[in-house]
C-alpha cells in the first residue's frame, strides 16, 4: 500500500506538471499571437527540458573557509516524543500540515545519491506514509548502488567516482587550474586518488603534477569514522547540523586545514592547492607520473630504513608539538619515501590531542610505528 501511495503520488505530480505546461504552451502562444518577436515561457515550465538535476546545488567557491559556507539551513527534525509545544498549541506528529512539511524538511537528510528536487523549496507536504515509503525506498537503493559502486570501481578511472563529481573535475579543468586529469593512482575505502597535470589558478602556477582526493560519497565507511571529526571540537557545531554529503566535505576540508598547519611546521606533505567540495586537490609527490612508493612497498637498504624510523620518529614529535596534531591513521601505508625522506600523507582524520580519544589514537600510532615489519627498529 506504501508503494501505491508513493506511485500515486508521483505520477499525480506528473500529470500536474504536464498539464501546467500544457497550459503555459497555450498562454505562450496566445501571447505571443502573429507577433514577429515573440517571448518565451521556456523558463515557467515544470518539466524543463534542459533539467539539471545539479544545478539547484549551492555552488560554492571557496578556499576561505573562516566563513562557513555549508551551515545547513536549520536543522528541523520531528521530535522524538510525537508533539511539541504545551497546553494548547500542542502539536502532535498526527498534525497534517506540520508533520508534511517536517517529512519534506527530512528529505534532505536523505543519501547523496537521492535527487529530491526542489520540494524543499516549496510549501510540499508529504504524509508520514509517502515519507516512510519514500525513506524505505531510499535505504534499500543506498544499499544497490553501493553494491553497483564496488563493481565499477574495478572498471575505468572515470568511473570511480560519481557523475557529480566527474562534473566537479572537469569544471576545474575548465577553469584552467588543471591542465588535464589522467589516470586514478589509488581507490581506497574513503577516497579515490587522481594524478592530473596543474594548470593556473588566480594567475599562480598550480605545480606541474598534482593529486585529486576525492572523498567518497557513500556513507557507510564514513559513518564508521564519525569519532574522528564529530568530537573534533573544530568541527564540533557544524557537524551536527550537516546532512550526510555535507560531512564529507567536512573531510576534504579536515585534511586541508591539517596538511596547513603541518607545511608550516615544514614537515614534508602535501601542498594544499584547492579544495572544491570534497575534492581536494594538492601536490604530487612523486615524479613523471609515478607516485613515490608507500614506506611498506619502498625497497630500502637497511641504512635508509633506519634513517626512515629516526625521521618518522622526528615528524611525529613535530606533528604533535609544533602542528599540535595526532595522525590517527600513522602507518607504513600513510607515509611515502621520495627523494631520500619520509612525506606524511592522509591526514583527513587527524586529530589535536586534546581530542577525546586523542591519546588513544597517539598511543595506536606510536604502536604502528614500533612493530610494523618495514619500520620497526
Ligand atoms: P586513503 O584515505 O584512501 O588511504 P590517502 O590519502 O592515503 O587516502 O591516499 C591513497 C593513496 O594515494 C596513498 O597511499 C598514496 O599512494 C596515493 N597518494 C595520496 N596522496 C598523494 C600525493 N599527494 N602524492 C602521491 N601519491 C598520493
Ligand atoms: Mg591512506
């Protein structure tokens, strides 16, 4: 019953929306009459002919981010107990109008991957059925494009990521702050990695090589890293607010402040060149194409090994005194050898000690860095 009432729902909106173009076609032409200059009603259609689904997404372009572009409007949730309000204003979650505009609100809590198009912009009222029905919709499509997502992932670079995000990356190329994107280096849980040819930005050379992170949009690994941001007193008041692809962004931007603060301590990373989203684009490290291998696939001689520990060693005391930083995620796979030194990579998850589990963390990192099999002295 659920279903039919969604099916019934939609395809009266359809029927509304045709029926309304109809309509404007009809007042189009009677406006217009013989008239050799004639006007357009294009832009009143409901159905639109161009519709891009990406253009109601708030556009924004940033790389200063003391102002916080991506505070959610207000956060509006029905509450738990089923009313608000006391004696007489009382509303109960049995309140047509109030609960449907709420489910609209929800919707935009709703995966990444899920268009809700502009009800939020409008005065839409969905009953707790079509809501329920639409939410359980959602769930279980989360649940195939996830799985449809594994296996493309295997395919071409291209295809790594989503349509949305391909348009990002062509905007950029665009822009002329890369010249070209080549080919992905790495697909991991939470990011994939492109290497790309730098172009300019703001007249400034971009370095000649550069990496795009991509941040994943699919949610389950990151609900999974919650802890690393949400207790982040940094973040603290804006993760809160966010609806799911908004967190990620949260990410990119995690990782961008802290790869900030450790090229001033000097310590051998990364440099930030933009961050578009959850898209951050930074330096290469490597050469011609090939990346710098991670410390657990470089072939080092016994020397070089031990000169690698006494300098990750020095990196973390730099890191948690000077950037007042913990890695979290310091291993062999996180740190790369090039040109003779050890760079620090992955940083979206670091986190400043103060973090409640900021010791935990630093204790786990120091463990990693004292028994892996590459490292360990
Ligand atoms: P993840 O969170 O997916 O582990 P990383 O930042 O560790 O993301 O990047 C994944 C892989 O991509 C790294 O192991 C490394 O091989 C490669 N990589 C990431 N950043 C760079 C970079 N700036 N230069 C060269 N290779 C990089
Ligand atoms: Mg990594």
């Amino acid at each position: 019953i659920f279903t039919f009432d969604l099916m019934l729902a939609q395809m009266l909106q359809m029927q509304f929306d045709r029926e309304f173009d109809n309509q404007l076609r009809r007042e189009e032409k009677k406006f217009n009459g013989d008239s050799k200059v004639s006007i357009s009603f294009e832009n009143y259609r409901k159905v639109h002919p161009y519709e891009d689904s990406d253009s109601s997404e708030d556009e924004v372009d940033w790389q200063d981010t003391r102002h916080d572009p991506y505070r959610a409007e207000k956060p509006q949730t029905t509450p738990r107990k089923g009313f608000t309000g006391k004696g007489k204003n009382i509303t109960t979650k049995h309140d047509e109008v109030t609960c449907g505009r709420k489910n609209t609100a929800r919707m935009d809590n709703f995966a990444p991957e899920i268009h809700v198009g502009d009800g939020l912009g409008m005065d839409l009222k969905l009953s707790n059925q079509v809501f329920n029905s639409l939410k359980q919709h959602c769930y279980s499509e989360q649940r195939r494009s996830a799985r449809l997502h594994e296996k493309k992932e295997h395919s071409t670079a291209e295809q790594a990521v989503d349509p949305r995000t391909r348009l990002l990356m062509y905007k950029m190329v665009n822009a002329g702050v890369l010249e070209n994107i080549n080919g992905c280096i790495s697909t991991g849980k939470e990011s994939v990695v492109f290497h790309a040819d730098g172009g300019s930005l703001d007249e400034q050379p971009v370095p000649e090589e550069v990496v795009l992170k991509v941040f994943k949009t699919t949610l389950n690994e990151f609900k999974n890293r919650d802890r690393y941001i949400k207790d982040d007193y940094r973040f603290i008041d804006r993760f809160s607010k966010l609806n799911p692809r908004k967190v990620i962004r949260l990410w990119a931007e995690k990782e961008m402040h802290n790869l900030s603060r450790m090229k001033k301590a000097e310590i051998p990373c990364p440099e930030v060149v933009l961050l578009k989203k959850h898209i951050l684009v930074m330096s290469f490290i490597g050469k011609d194409h090939v990346p710098a291998p991670k410390l657990k696939d470089a072939m080092l001689s016994s020397e070089d090994m031990k000169t690698a520990y006494h300098q990750v060693l020095h990196l973390m005391q730099q890191l948690y005194q000077e950037c007042h930083l913990v890695h979290a995620d310091l291993s062999e796979y996180n740190i790369l050898w090039h040109q003779g030194k050890v760079w620090l990579i992955d940083v979206s998850q670091s986190v400043e000690p103060t973090h409640p589990h900021g010791l935990e963390f630093l204790f786990r990192d120091c463990r990693n860095v004292s028994t892996v099999t590459q490292l360990g002295v």
